[in-house]
C-alpha cells in the first residue's frame, strides 16, 4: 500500500475509535479522535521508512519492531498509541496489496500475506483499505465493548463514522 493508502487507513480508523471510546458524539468524541488520531497515523507512516533505511516491507515490517512499540509506552510511558499505526500498517499490507510483509525478519526472510491483495495505487487500493479499516473497528468494537449486542452497535456506529469520514 502506498502512503495515501495507509494515511486514509489510520485516519478512518481513528475517527472509527474515537467513537467507539466516547460514543457520544461529543466534544470528548472529538477530542480522542485528535488523541489517538495523531499517534495513530504517525504510526501508521513509520513503517516505510525502510524505503530509505534497511529492506522494504523487511527492516520495519515485522512482528519485533510491532512489540518494541508495544513494550515503549509501558518502559518509557510514552508513544501510547503508536504501535495502533504500526499495526494497521502490517494488515493493510498484508491484506491490500499482493507484496506480503517479513514477519519474522530478521529471523526469517519470507514475506506473508494474504491472497486477497490488490496493485497498490490501483482504484481497487481504495476499496480494500475502506473495507480492511471497518473490519478493524469491528474487531475493536468487540474488544472494547463486549457482550456483543453493545459492540454490534457501536462498532456499526463507527464504520458508519468512519465511512462518513471517507466519503465526505
Ligand atoms: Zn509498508
């Protein structure tokens, strides 16, 4: 996935989020979408950067440096909600484009992904950045919101949110 893609990605997702957390739709809602939004698409840019330094979809696509940011906030008690962009970033690639990602590297070299993907930069790229951000928030809202009846709500606000977001 190229850089609008995952941009489009995180943001959709953080507006998603945001909703899911403070579903209000208030000024809270709004406020958390910008808390979580900014990390999250930095996050999300991070990756890439091993265009320039290191192996593509090697150096900074793989399941250690995912832990690193995960582990970060909880040594340094900082950069929260990054390892959400970082994440996000693995599964658009993974899902949305036919290159997969080195999971395992530098252990392992093989890049995996899924046989769904498209041609990055194709208007199918769209679609299936769309379509991977709702699945996303519907996962997060059974994680966040658990029994399932509330989650199936809230999670359909925020896809709805979100593709708002999108469309307009
Ligand atoms: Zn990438």
């Amino acid at each position: 996935m190229n850089k609008r893609g995952h941009v489009l990605n995180a943001a959709l997702l953080s507006v998603g989020l945001g909703f899911l957390v403070e579903p209000a739709g208030s000024v809270e809602t709004y406020v958390t979408v910008l808390e979580v939004g900014v990390p999250v698409v930095l996050g999300a840019l991070f990756p890439d950067v091993d265009t320039a330094f290191g192996r593509h979809r090697k150096t900074l696509h793989n399941l250690p440096v995912l832990v690193g940011f995960l582990a970060f906030p909880v040594v340094f008690g900082n950069l929260e909600f990054v390892w959400i962009g970082i994440f996000t970033h693995y599964v658009l690639d993974a899902a949305g484009s036919k290159r997969g990602i080195a999971l395992f590297y530098p252990l392992w070299d093989r890049e995996f992904g899924l046989p769904i993907g498209v041609s990055v930069g194709t208007r199918g790229a769209g679609v299936v950045t769309v379509v991977v951000t709702a699945l996303e928030l519907a996962v997060a809202a059974v994680v966040l919101h658990w029994p399932p009846e509330r989650a199936i709500e809230l999670g359909e606000a925020a896809i709805r949110a979100a593709v708002g977001a999108a469309a307009g």
